[in-house]
C-alpha cells in the first residue's frame, strides 16, 4: 500500500515540475536572458580591443623567364587595433592573400627589397581605414630570383590507349599546341628532348575524344603553358584484301629485278569514311637493290611502305620472294 501511495507523489512532483518548465514565466526569463547576451555581445563588439591577425601573402606579377630562388614569408603575422565588430570582419576574411607585385621591382642584380614601408603601405591598403597597426612581426626582407634561359621542346602524349574491338584511330592524334616554350638552367634543358604530358588512360576507346591533358612537371622548370588539348578520332574499322605489285628501288637503269611471285596479297584495317578513297599508291611493295647486293640468299624479305596515316595492320603474303636480277 505504502509502495503505490510512493509512486502517486512521485507522479505528482513530476507533474509539477514539468508545469514549471513549460510556464509563461521560465519562457519569458529565456527570452530576456537571451535578450540580455544579445546586448552584451554587441556592446562588447563596439568597443575598441587589440587583436592579431595572419595573413597569407601572394607574389604576382612573375615573368615566365623568372624563377624565385630563396623562400620569402608566405605569410604576414600584425598586431591591430579596431572595434570588436570591425576586427570581428577579419576572421571572416581568413585566406584572402596580400598581393605584392614584383613586375615593377625587378632589377639586374637578382634581389628585390621588400622594405617594412613597402609593405606597411601595402598592409594599410588591405586593412579597413578604421583598423591601425599596432605592430608588424616582418619588417623588410629580400626575394631572391634567378633569369631563366629558354627553349622551345615539342610535345609528345603520354598515353596508353585500349581501343574498342573493330575500332581504330582514323587519323593522326592532334596535340595542341604541339610545342611549348620551357624555362630552366640552361644544364637542364640541355638534356631535354620532349616534354611529356602526364599519362592518359583510356580503355574501351570507342568514340572521338577531346581531352586536356596536364604536362609532367620537372623540377626547377617552367612552361609557357601547363594544359594542352588532345583530339583522338576514333572510328568502326574493316578488313580489306588487294593484289598489289613488287616494285623496286636503286635499282640502276641498266638492271631489273625480276621476282618471284610478281604479285602479293596484301591486307589492311581501313576505316569506313575511308574505305571508298583507297587507291593503289597507298600502298608500296619493294625491293631495295642496295640489299640485294649484300645478300648471297636466292630469297628477300619483302618492304612495305604506308603512304596513308589512316591505313594500319599491313600484312604481305608471302613475306619473302625469290629475285632474279637481269642486265638491260
């Protein structure tokens, strides 16, 4: 009995508890109490208070043909003094850099000065007009910077492509533009041929593709450009079959070279916008005397010569031919 009469009076307190909590009078404490943060939040902001800030620093205006050897600050650490409010507006601004051009600095010795007036003018005009500089942990310092020779390498791709079954490129892979001004020690480009771009990875190339390819970056260069563009021309390919001739070459007028078979079977991939503009000058089956004259076989292996760029997987049969050389 006294164990149920217990639980009641629990019930009851709860009841009255959860009464207070939702009454008008704790709501109405709520609201003026926040009310009261609110004032005292502002007021505390209108006051003038002292505070340190960082800001990053940002070196533009840099010629191509200059690099900069040493490390100066990326980065300006100033005491200020505004109101709360104000100097509340540069915590929300973290990140946005301080400029600093170097274009109209640069001089023939390779040091440029960044002198504490330099940059307390430059500082101020970043700052609010309200906000004063209390103090500045960098005073002046040096940026440092070599000239750069310069050569023009042409550009290679890169790539590893897999195309489609019965896909072929129809045409030469473009690469724009397909040569790049470089920057560097002249013992670095020295031993430079190319520049390369970063791999490209394409499996399954079924379809024309235009692609921005990044260059490789090699330590302590530059180029005029960092992206070029790539155009692969894809297309559905078949197989075709043609008898062609056995010429031959440097062969002197008062000899001919005879062989045996006269003709060849030749097969090829075309693709299908070419299929129809194929003619026999596509393609060249020979013989060079030069080799003949150094060979003590009845037989040579048979040359081939693409004069296309969209005809691939050229196949002879047979490979091989017997010769007979005649006199004129």
């Amino acid at each position: 009995m006294s164990e149920q009469s217990g639980k009641r009076l629990f019930r009851f307190y709860l009841r009255k508890l959860k009464l207070f909590f939702i009454s008008k009078d704790l709501l109405s404490f709520l609201f003026f109490l926040a009310l009261s943060a609110t004032f005292w939040f502002v007021h505390a902001l209108d006051k003038s208070r002292e505070t340190t800030i960082t800001i990053p620093i940002h070196y533009v205006g840099i010629p191509q043909d200059i690099a900069i050897r040493n490390n100066p600050p990326s980065e300006l650490t100033i005491t200020v003094k505004d109101q709360g409010l104000k100097l509340f507006s540069y915590s929300r601004q973290n990140g946005t850099p301080l400029n600093i051009d170097l274009s109209k600095l640069l001089n023939k010795n390779g040091n440029i000065l960044i002198s504490g007036a330099l940059l307390r003018t430059k500082v101020t005009q970043y700052l609010l007009p309200t906000t004063t500089i209390i103090d500045m942990r960098t005073d002046s310092f040096y940026v440092q910077f070599d000239k750069l020779y310069s050569a023009v390498k042409p550009v290679l791709l890169n790539s590893k492509i897999e195309l489609a079954t019965q896909y072929m490129l129809s045409q030469k892979i473009e690469i724009y533009p397909n040569s790049v001004e470089v920057f560097g020690p002249k013992s670095i480009l020295d031993t430079i041929k190319y520049v390369y771009t970063e791999l490209v990875d394409i499996k399954e190339l079924n379809d024309t593709m235009k692609i921005v390819c990044n260059l490789l970056q090699i330590s302590h260069l530059k180029y005029s450009v960092d992206k070029i563009n790539v155009n692969l021309y894809v297309e559905h390919f078949t197989e075709k079959h043609i008898q062609l001739p056995i010429t031959s070459i440097n062969c002197p007028d008062n000899y001919k070279i005879r062989t045996f078979p006269a003709f060849v079977n030749v097969s090829y991939f075309v693709g299908l916008s070419k299929f129809k503009s194929i003619n026999q000058n596509d393609i060249q089956v020979y013989l060079d005397y030069n080799d003949l004259k150094i060979s003590n076989d009845t037989k040579l292996k048979l040359k081939v010569k693409n004069n296309t760029t969209y005809l691939t997987n050229i196949r002879v049969l047979p490979q091989e031919v017997e010769f007979l050389l005649e006199k004129n």
